[in-house]
C-alpha cells in the first residue's frame, strides 16, 4: 500500500517560525497604519518651522527679533516666542533652503526618538526577557503614532531635541552621579523655558548638586545668548516672557494645561488668575511629592515622567506637541503590570488595571485632542459633557496619571 501522506506539522507557540511570521504581520500591520495616522497633519506643513525660518530672516534684517509677526486663522498673531539662545541656535538653518531644514528637523527627531524609546523599552525587555528587535520595533512604531509626535514633526518643532538632553540628564547623568548632571535639563530650560520643570523636580530629590549645575547652565547659556543678542535677550526676559497673549488663544483646544481647560470653561473671557493659581499649587505641590518618592524609591523614569505631567499641567500654554511625557508613563504601566505578582488573585487585578490604564493611555494619545477633531475658531466653551472631556481628554489623563501612576522597584538603567 502507497504511505499515507505526511501533514505537516502544525505552528504552535513552540515554532520559532510561527513567532516569526506573527511577529512580522504585527510589525507591518503597525508601519501601514502609521501613513493614515499622518495624513490630517499633511495640512500643518511644519507651520511653526517656517514660523521659525521666517522669523530668523527677519531677524538677520536687522530688525527686532520679538517685533516679528504674522497673522493666523485660529490664534489670530503668532510671534517669535522662544528664548534668545533657541533663536541663536535656529538662525544658522535659515541661511538653508527650506527643504533642506524641514528634512534635517525631520531626520533629528526621528533619530531622536528611536534612541529615547530605546532608553525607555530595553530595561523592560532585560527585566521580562522580552524579544529585544521585536519589542524595540514596535515600541518605536506606537511613538511614531504617538499625537505629541506626529505634531512635533508635522509642524516642525524641536521637542525632541529638549526630551534628548532631558532623559540623557535624568535617566543616566543623574542617577550616576556624573560631575556634569544637570547640564541637559539646564540646557533644554535655556532652550524652551518648560523643562525648567525638571529643576525644581532635582531639588526636590534632594539632588542638591544636579540642581545646581542646571540651574547655572540654564543662567550660563541665557546669558551667552544676551551677549550676542543684548536688545532682544532684556527685552525676552523683561517683558516677552509675561506676555501669554502673544503664544496663542488659551482657550483653543490644543492647549492641554490647566488654564487651558479653565479658560474653556470661562471662554470667551479669561479665567481668573486666583482660582488657577491655587489649582497649580496643589497639583504642583502633590505631583513633585509624588516624583521624589518615586525616584528616592529607585525608578527615576516614573519620577521624571510624573514631572513631566506636572509641568504641562501648570504651563499657561502647553500644546499638544509638548506632551511627550505620556509615552514613558505607557512604559512604566506596561512594565509595572508584567511584574504583577503572579498567582494571586490581588496580583491579577493589579495586572488588568495596570494594563487597562496602559491600554487607555496609549489609544487617547494615539487616536489624539485635535487630530481628527474640527474644534473650529469659535470661542471653546461647551456645556455639553462629551466634549468637554473631549477637548480636555490630555488634562484629564493627566490627572489621572498623576495619582495612579505606580513607582516601581529599582530599575537597571538601558545601555
């Protein structure tokens, strides 16, 4: 009798081939989802790049840096808003074709952000013997999803520079004890006034020298850019810095701060500044309290991401492409979840919380506040409970992170 034909074997959990092949559709999947995440910011056309370039030229006229102008549909004016030394550090591109700064900013931040989320993800991989190229991959691709960067590349922003020098400082520099800790948070504060956030987070650690080095490097470089710029830098730091009217309508959607929902709430009027003002206290006072106990208790990405939560919290402005920080609380929640105690009943509702907020937290910030919303150009108060939590979706979750957000064991820094 002819042998019966032999079936092949079948793909189990145990055939590296099947994982292969599961892995790759899982990975192309996520790449051909990523052009239509893109596709509503094509219309930014790295505005604020431009805004950036136009605003050099003016400047290389001879003209006054903060004089320069230009009118907007949504916020009315736009200005030159950054500080002096970021204006030193622009000026150089704008002597480059445009093309050729859109694609230098685009390639930066790509780099830069395939190195942070390598920073954040390989300590989870070595903890959980996760599959390193494959977890790498898509962690890099759910950021490239990400809200916060898909605005920074679109409009051409340089928030990625600022969380490079931010986490090389507070995930290495810091913990290490190296002599020059504190000088990337300094930078990024001299840069981008937000980051000066992460000052008050090393003194409230208790990291006395860091603390100090930032702060020192901050003053240095503001006051190397006054020597080359002495007009525009007294006239930034007197007068400019106060002058919240000149970033943008506090009231427009994609302000994610406290002040940004108070002023929907109270639009077409301005809120008051008492009622805000407690509201930072308190939200400042708890968040720092909680980042220090995070980091005294050894997990320094919970203590800068919970920092990072409270400085958009209590900016008057914070857009939606500063929000990088709620792709580290993702990993911390991810990572705090797979080390759930295993066969307890307790330790299996941690994990299904855990990885719900994970869950939550990663589909808000992908799916996005503006994105694929019309808020218009009409004053932003609503009644309507729906779209309030809508247009405030960032403000809300970042209350709700900033409270259930665990601190986890003593974490080996990424190499």
């Amino acid at each position: 009798m002819p042998a019966e034909p032999v079936a092949p074997p079948a793909v189990t959990e145990d055939d590296p081939g099947g994982r292969t092949v599961r892995r790759l559709v899982t990975v192309l999947a996520l790449a051909a989802v990523l052009p239509a995440l893109y596709l509503p910011g094509l219309v930014h056309d790295f505005f604020d790049l431009k805004i950036y370039m136009r605003a050099m030229d003016w400047w290389a006229a001879g003209n006054p840096l903060y004089d320069y102008v230009q009118p907007d549909r949504v916020q009315g004016a736009l200005y030159f808003t950054y500080p002096p030394l970021s204006a030193l550090l622009l000026r150089p591109f704008a002597l480059l074709p445009l093309g050729a700064t859109v694609a230098i900013f685009t390639i930066l931040t790509g780099i830069g952000l395939v190195v942070t989320t390598r920073w954040l993800v390989l300590p989870v991989v070595a903890r959980h013997d996760l599959p390193r190229l494959f977890t790498v991959t898509v962690a890099v691709l759910l950021v490239f999803a990400v809200e916060s960067t898909r605005e920074t590349i679109t409009f051409g922003q340089i928030n990625m520079l600022l969380v490079v020098l931010i986490l090389a400082d507070l995930l290495f520099a810091v913990p290490q004890g190296r002599r020059w800790a504190g000088v990337g948070v300094g930078l990024a504060t001299a840069l981008k006034l937000f980051p000066g956030i992460f000052i008050l987070y090393l003194l409230a650690t208790r990291r006395w020298r860091a603390a100090a080095v930032a702060a020192g490097t901050a003053a240095l470089a503001t006051l190397l850019a006054a020597a080359v710029a002495p007009a525009d830098s007294w006239r930034f730091w007197t007068h400019e810095l106060w002058a919240t009217d000149r970033v943008g309508r506090t009231d427009y959607t994609g302000n994610q701060s406290l002040f940004g929902l108070l002023s929907r709430i109270t639009a077409p009027e301005k809120p008051s500044q008492l009622p805000w003002l407690l509201l930072v206290g308190v939200v400042a006072g708890y968040g720092l309290w909680r980042a220090a106990r995070a980091a005294r208790a050894g997990d320094a990405l919970a203590g800068l991401t919970l920092t990072g939560l409270v400085g958009g919290l209590v900016s008057p402005i914070t857009w939606t492409h500063h929000l990088y920080w709620f792709i580290p609380a993702v990993v911390v929640l991810v990572d705090a979840a797979l080390g759930a105690e295993r066969g307890t009943a307790e330790g299996a509702r941690q994990r299904r919380w855990l990885f719900t907020l994970a869950a939550g937290t990663a589909f808000v910030i992908i799916y996005g506040v503006v994105s694929f919303q019309d808020w218009g150009v009409a004053p932003a108060r609503t009644d309507n409970l729906g779209e309030f939590v809508a247009r405030n979706a960032y403000v809300l979750l970042s209350l709700v992170l900033l409270a259930a957000l665990p601190a986890r064991r003593a974490t080996p820094a990424a190499r």
